[in-house]
C-alpha cells in the first residue's frame, strides 16, 4: 500500500446554525470532485470530526485553497465554530476487521 495523507478536523460548532448543514454538503461534494481525493468520514456529538483522506500534500494544499472551500472557512472562523483544529497525518499502514 502507497502511503497516504488524512486531515482530521475537529470543531465545536456554535449552536442553531441553518446554514451550516447545506454548506457542510456543499463541501462533501466538492472535495469528493479535488484531484487525489480518497474519501472520508465523519463523527458528530458535541465535538464534530470529519477525516478526509488525500493522496499527497499537494492535493491537501490545493483543496485548502479551492474558492468555495476558502468562503466556507471564513464563514467557519466568524459565523458556525466556537473552535476548530487541523491535524494532517500520513498514513503508512492500515487494516480493519469486518464489514465496512
């Protein structure tokens, strides 16, 4: 297996917020169409964490900057999170038991 990169976002997100699911869809959609995407997961309870999975840092550094992904960080930092943290890890060995 070739390495590969994850991004892990966790976030608080302030409460009430309408839009915020729209745009979260928005985003799924458009990542799932960025060169070197792979997939992704998501967890949400109090703390929110999404995990998308990329084929290098090039393709992080080109979904960071990709314009509908820009406006919906800015919306992120003044409007939908408390709080947010990137982590971006590579990923050199995985496995996993039963049905996915």
């Amino acid at each position: 297996m070739k390495p590969y990169y994850a991004v892990i976002f966790s976030s608080l997100k302030k409460k009430n917020i309408p839009e915020y699911d729209v745009m979260a869809v928005l985003m799924e959609d458009l990542a799932q169409q960025q060169s070197g995407y792979r997939s992704h997961e998501t967890a949400c309870s109090e703390i929110g964490i999404t995990i998308s999975y990329w084929d290098s840092l090039e393709a992080i550094a080109q979904w960071k900057q990709q314009v509908d992904h820009q406006m919906a960080q800015r919306l992120g930092k003044s409007d939908w999170y408390e709080w947010y943290h990137v982590r971006i890890c590579k990923v050199e060995r995985e496995y996993s038991f039963g049905k996915e």
